[in-house]
C-alpha cells in the first residue's frame, strides 16, 4: 500500500482499498524505491486475471506486452519520470495497448498513469477496449470494401453500352448510367429532369407503365420493348429490363433499376422475318386442325433461318414439345375432345411467343415445335417455363395424368452464334431432349446445348 513521507501506511488504507475495488477500472500501483508493483485492483484481475506477487517489479509487467511496439511506447513513457524535475507530479498519457492476459488471450486496452513523488508510488489505470477496437476495425474493413466495391461497379456502369438507370417510386434520387447519351442524345442530368415516362413514345407509354407497376406489386422482374425519343427527333427502339430494389430493412420494394439497350438493328430483322412470314403463311402452309403453321412450313422456315443464322452468326433455339399421355387421352374421352385439347394447345403455344419472328407448328399428331431465331438458351428456357406454366394453366382435365391435368413435355436444343447451324442435328437434338424430359417423369424440360459432331 501507499504510504506518506514517513513510510507510515495511509491510515484510511482500509477505505482506499474498498473505494479503489469499487472503481469499474483497473488499477495497479507500485513504489517508486523500488519498483514493485504492490497493489491490484479487483477489476485489474478480472480484466488480465494476475494477482499481486505474479510480477517482481514494474519490468516484468511491461514483458506482458506482446508487440514489441507498444513495449517501447510504454518503457519510453514511464521512463520519462527519471527524467522529470524532482518533487513534481508527472502524468502519464493515454495509450492503446496489447497486453497477454494470465490465460493466454491478449485484451487491447487504454493505459495511462501518475507518478507521484511525493507520495512515493505510482498509479496506473487500465479500460478494456477489446470489444470496441475489434468492432472499429471491423466497421474501418467493411467501408474499404465498400469503396473498393463502389469503385467496381462504379467503372462498370461507366464502361457498359447499356444503360443503366435507378428509379425510387418516389421520385426521391435517380441515377443513369452515361450510356445514356447515345441511346437519347441527352445528358445524364437532362434525362434526370425528365419525368419517368417524359421520352416514352406516346404509343408504349401503356406497356411501360405496366412493366413499372409488375414490379411495385412484387415481380422479381419485369421486361418490355418500345420506343424512346432521341434528340435528333426520331425513336430509338429498346429492351428494357427491370428488376425490383428492395429495401433491407421493410423488405419492400421502393424502386427499380431498368437495363435499357438499343435494339434498333435486332428489330429491323424482326420486322423483315416477320414480313417474310406472313409472305408464306399466304401460301396454303396451315394445319388445317389448330391453325398454325404446318410441317412443311415449319421446314422452310427453318432452313430459311439456318442460312440467316449462318450469315450473321446468331444464335437459335429450337422446342419439341409432346402432349403427354395423349393415347390414353384420345381413348378415354374420344377424339373429338382429342382434337379441341390439340386446338387449345396450339392456341396456347401461338399466344406465348412474344415476337413475330417466333413460329409455332404441329410437327405431327399430338407434337409441337417453336422455332426461335436470335435466340440465345436463356431465352428459350424462360419460354418453355412459360409455356409449361400456360399449359397447367389450361387445366384440361385427364384422367391418366399424375396431376389429373393436361401437360405437356419439352425438349429444348440450343444452337450458339458464330457455328454454322446443321438443321438435321438440331432437330435431333430437340428429339433427344423431349426424350429426356419423358424419362425425367414429364411436365418439365430438358436442354441440349448443340456442339458440331455425332448425334447425341
């Protein structure tokens, strides 16, 4: 203990114990004859777990400093007292250390001290600041990579020839990307000050509109095409999709971002194989039950695409689709309900595809192809999921169906741009897919990515 210029113990020792037990800090005090630490707190040994007599003197604490910096820091620090002028008080600042508690675990805490000459003794404190240093350098990590990222995504919106735009419903901030400029020849501060549909093309305002309000109410996604006006005086035709932003914390959607790339070439292709097609539906090319294309058109269309695929190193798709269990359904409820399910299958099909390029035909019997120019296999995927939800949908009723309904099976064969198409092998390949999906338990799809050689 702490004692006067007489080397006499303090005569309210026993109180100075009770209130330095009582303080939420460490402390720890040693003589300045001799260097000893003679006195440990309570919270001192809660805080490292050391007790009087597990150190000689003040050196043999300082050893339980693991960083050989702060032991520098702290043997610097302290040692300035020898350098102090004799009789004076000198405080000892603040600092951040490491320091091995008795079971090994090493505890960051803020230190700091008095030397008292007059009394004799030296007073240090000790505030455990592991928690809050871990957690501060947590937070330090977490916002550089939050700059790192931003930085990322940042130059990637920049660099990216679609544009990009972050719309709240409420209007609160808008972000586009600079593609902007060459999808409408204005500024991103200039189509900022547009409202959200002030460019839309008066005649797709409506489609838009829904596209936006889909996504409020809680789709994923959502996607449209129309026209937007450009600073030269014409429309630009583009494909917008938007995904909802959802807000972390009421898990609501309060917004959308929107990925919008011209598709003027695309849609003047579009146009023209639409024109073409409806240049041979004139000639007698429909089923004559369902209405839609038959085989023989089916063929010459395909071939005609093949030759445009090979020009232009697009992509192609093609869907085989069976209805399933279709015998069984014939014999069963007879053929003239036989022949209105092939019908509303047809309709159903016809009413899925989403461009004019896209041919639908009965291939034979109860069998359907789709024939999908510029088509990568995520398009066709998202179509055959749409058309087996079209399908359930329908809810014909059929007696030897696991569900109890009508449904239908789909192979999907996927021709990549830039290799010429082999129409033989795509048509295989489809075949072998609808197979697949028969064997998968049907009602659902399988695809095959076609590459050159061998039938699979």
């Amino acid at each position: 203990m702490p004692s006067d210029n007489s080397g006499k113990p303090w005569r309210n020792e026993q109180s100075l114990r009770i209130a330095l037990n009582a303080m939420p800090v460490g402390v720890s005090w040693a003589t300045l004859a001799d260097q000893k630490i003679v006195y440990m707190n309570r919270k001192f040994t809660e805080i490292f777990g050391y007790v009087v007599g597990d150190f000689e003197n003040i050196s043999d604490w300082i050893e339980k400093y693991p960083i050989l910096s702060d032991r520098a820091m702290a043997s610097a620090k302290w040692g300035q007292y020898f350098e102090a002028p004799d009789g004076m008080d000198f405080p000892i600042d603040p600092m951040e250390l490491s320091i091995a508690c008795k079971d090994g675990t090493v505890k960051t805490i803020l230190h700091r001290g008095v030397i008292l000459p007059a009394a004799g003794w030296a007073l240090a404190t000790f505030i455990d600041i592991t928690e809050p240093r871990r957690s501060y350098l947590l937070l330090q990590e977490a916002e550089k990579r939050a700059i790192r990222n931003e930085a990322i995504y940042r130059t990637l919106l920049e660099q990216s020839r679609e544009m990009i735009v972050l719309t709240y419903f409420d209007q609160s901030r808008r972000y586009v990307s600079p593609a902007v400029e060459q999808i409408t020849g204005l500024t991103p501060d200039e189509y900022l000050a547009q409202p959200v549909t002030g460019l839309i093309h008066p005649e797709d305002i409506d489609r838009v509109t829904q596209a936006i309000e889909n996504v409020a109410h809680g789709a994923s996604s959502s996607v449209y095409r129309g026209r937007i006006r450009h600073t030269d005086g014409g429309y630009r035709w583009v494909e917008a999709l938007l995904r909802g932003s959802v807000d972390p914390q009421s898990k609501r959607t309060v917004g959308y971002v929107a990925t919008i790339r011209d598709i003027g070439d695309q849609k003047r292709q579009e146009d023209f194989l639409a024109s073409e097609n409806r240049r041979l539906a004139e000639v007698a090319s429909q089923d004559e039950l369902t209405g839609i294309a038959n085989r023989r058109l089916f063929n010459k269309t395909l071939m005609r695409e093949v030759r445009r695929q090979t020009r232009h190193s697009s992509a192609m798709a093609l869907l085989m689709l069976d209805v399933d269990h279709f015998k069984e359904f014939n014999d069963h409820y007879g053929h003239l309900p036989g022949d209105q399910c092939l019908q509303r299958v047809a309709a159903t099909l016809k009413q899925a595809l989403q461009r004019d390029s896209d041919l639908v035909a009965r291939f034979g019997g109860e069998e359907f192809v789709v024939l999908l120019p510029m088509t990568d296999c995520a398009g066709a995927e998202h179509l055959a999921r749409a058309i087996l939800e079209a399908i359930r949908a329908l809810a014909i009723p059929h007696t030897f169906s696991p569900s109890g309904n009508l449904t239908v099976s789909i192979g999907v064969a996927c021709w990549p741009a830039g290799k010429p198409t082999d129409p033989k092998r795509l048509l295989q390949q489809a075949d072998v897919a609808l197979y697949r999906s028969k064997d998968a338990g049907r009602d659902t799809f399988s695809v095959i990515q076609c590459q050159p050689g061998p039938p699979a």
